[in-house]
C-alpha cells in the first residue's frame, strides 16, 4: 500500500510543476503583449515606418495565439511557438533596425523559458541550448555584416535599446521569482507528502494505531532514555480474549470493527504521553514512559475495566469483547526486548487462570490486579 502511496504523489508533482511552468508562460505571453503595445505606441510617437508598426501588431496577435494556446493545455506547441516567435523577431529585428536597438536581448529570455520546462529531457535540453547559442550568436554576426535596412534617430535607438534591456530585466526578473514562488510551493508539498508517507509507513493500515516497527524504535529511544535519567517505564501488553470466536460467528468483518473499535477506546484512556502499538493480529502493546509499578497497573486494570464493560455494535449485535493484559516495569538493568518476553508471558497466565484479568509481572512472580488480595505469587 505504501508503494501505491509513493508512486502517486511523483505523478502528482510532475503535473504540478507542468501547471506551474504553463502559467508562468501565459503570465509572460501576456506581459510581452503588453510591452509590444507600448512598442507600437513609442513607434507612432517616433514617426516610424508604417510597415514596422504593423509587423509589432502583427507579433502582439501572434503573442495572443500563443495564450489562448497555453490555455488550451497545447504546451509543447506554445513552448515552440514562443522559441521560434522571439527568434524569428530578434532575428529580423536586429537586421532590420541594427543591433543599437538592443532588439537581440530579447533573446535572453528564452534562457528560463528552456531551462525551467520540467517538460524536456536533458538530452533535449542540450540540443536546444545548443540551438539557442547558434541563433544567438547568428544575430550577433548579422548586426556587423547587415546594413539596416530602416534608419532612426540616434534618440530614437537609444529608447528603442532602453524599452529592450529594460523590458528583458522585468521579465527575466518576475520569471525568476515566479519560479522561486512555485519552487518553494513544490518543497511544501513534497514535505507534506513525505510527511503523510512517513506517517502511513509508521502505522497498521486497520487501527491506525502505530505498527510493530515503529514501536520498537520508541521502546528503544525510551530504554536509553530510562537508562540516563534512571527512571523506569512501563510495557502492557494486552491480547483480545476468544478473538477466534467473534470471527467464526460474526464474520471477519466484524472482527475488524472491534479492532478499529478496541484502538479507539485505547487512545481514548491512556495519557497523552504513552503509545500504543498493534502488536499483531488482536494483539496491543503499550507503551507508558516514565511510569512505575503503581503507574502501570493502574494503568493496565483501567483498559481491562472499561473494555471488560464495553461493546462493539454490529448489524444489530452488541458483540461484548474482554482483554487478558501482561504488564510490566522495564528498569534500567532490564533490556525492553526481555520485558516484553515478560509482558507476554504475564499476559498468557491470565488467560490460562479465566481471562479478562490484568496481570503484573515482576520476573518469575504474578500479581493478579483488581482483587483486594492481589499479591505475588511464583508461577
């Protein structure tokens, strides 16, 4: 199940990042659309060419072709379209007017439009690099051999250079935080999807209760602790009586239910502080740290209690559940895996002296909890 888990979210944020990228290309469309219509209005103020005008008019309708197609999810023909719109522009742009208009530096912003496509793969991204210092350094050679074909103004071509380089700085600039924004985003989720994965992978998938192995890692974590602070904790392992016998009659999924039930009540009595674990099966264990023997069997004749006087309802059936519980104290000189043995070896002589009791072990002796009398006995 948790390899299911791992696969969607890899597909998930690859989707993300396209949405993201093919935004950001419809934010840029827009924004070129708009400084090319304060192109078109320089250009008429300056008196130039009617046919100059008309070819910007004709690149801003182009630009709004290339929107409407990001929007309608053709990313691959839009990111081409846009490569080969900015060249072909720069391109007779810097012939027509001269490199003094400073129309090659629009090229520059085709350097994140290429690199952050999480599209392409590097092998693409390579050719396209490789394409895009060829036209480049083409538009570069034909600014010395071409003679312009339209003359301005010195005046003229100094705001034509200073729309251009400026005009590149607040595009590569609001791409750069756009995608520092969407990068960021992509981090969040990704910790928040490791986080889930984390989570599900620390949990029995019925009880929602911690698994078998993440339990241990605590037991670990709290035996070291225990042996600098010198301060004992508590272990309750606790076994559903005749199990067997509410699947044979109800079904199995009824024996689900008082499991998912059973982990309710559980989390519901302890504190806070102590963990509880599907051990296996219809077995629990408990951690209670920092807990001493008073501590414990409070705590162990306090689940027995109120799960010995509660019910699962099931289709009409109030199906009535008891648990034998071992308990135990894990002090500094024990190791928890040997309290554990001791836990469980508490727990199967309550079963095997009537069920539903709560039984405290102090190595080879068993007190038998809730019971005025309650005192050691050797097994």
């Amino acid at each position: 199940m948790v390899e299911i888990e791992e696969a969607v979210p890899d597909q998930r944020e690859i989707d993300f990042q396209k949405q993201n990228y093919s935004r950001l290309m419809q934010l840029l469309l827009l924004a070129l659309a708009a400084i090319s219509t304060l192109m078109v209005l320089v250009l008429m103020f300056m008196r130039a060419r009617m046919d100059l005008i008309i070819y910007v008019i004709s690149t801003i309708i182009v630009l709004f072709v290339l929107y409407l197609v990001y929007r309608t999810r053709h990313d691959t023909a839009g990111f081409y379209g846009l490569i080969y719109l900015t060249s072909l522009n720069c391109l007779i742009g810097n012939t027509a007017i001269g490199w003094r208009s400073g129309i090659y530096i629009l090229l520059l912003i085709l350097i994140p439009i290429i690199l952050y496509n999480p599209s392409i793969r590097k092998g693409h991204l390579l050719v396209l690099s490789i394409g895009f210092g060829l036209i480049f350094t083409s538009t570069l050679v034909l600014s010395f051999l071409l003679v312009p074909i339209l003359r301005f103004t010195l005046f003229q071509m100094q705001v034509m250079n200073s729309i251009n380089v400026i005009v590149t700085f607040v595009v590569l600039a609001g791409i750069s935080l756009i995608e520092i924004r969407n990068k960021n985003k992509v981090s969040v989720r990704l910790i928040e999807v490791n986080n889930k994965l984390a989570y599900y992978a620390s949990r029995d998938s019925l009880t929602n209760l911690l698994n078998r192995r993440t339990m241990s890692q605590f037991i670990q974590m709290e035996y070291t602790r225990s042996k600098r602070s010198v301060k004992p904790f508590g272990l309750i392992m606790a076994d559903v009586d005749d199990f067997k016998r509410v699947n044979d009659t109800y079904g199995h999924a009824a024996g689900d239910l008082v499991l998912i039930e059973l982990a309710g009540l559980l989390s519901a009595t302890l504190r806070s502080q102590d963990l509880i674990a599907r051990w296996g099966g219809e077995e629990f264990l408990i951690l209670l740290p920092e807990t001493d023997f008073e501590g414990v069997q409070i705590a162990a004749e306090k689940v027995r209690d109120l799960i010995a006087h509660s019910s699962v309802p099931y289709q009409g059936h109030d199906i009535q559940i008891t648990l034998s519980i071992g308990g135990v104290v894990c002090e500094r000189e024990a190791h928890w895996d040997d309290c554990i043995k001791i836990a469980d070896r508490a727990l199967y002589y309550g079963k095997a002296h009537g069920k539903n009791l709560a039984v405290f072990a102090k190595g080879d002796q068993y007190c038998v909890l809730g019971y005025s009398d309650s005192a050691f006995i050797d097994n």
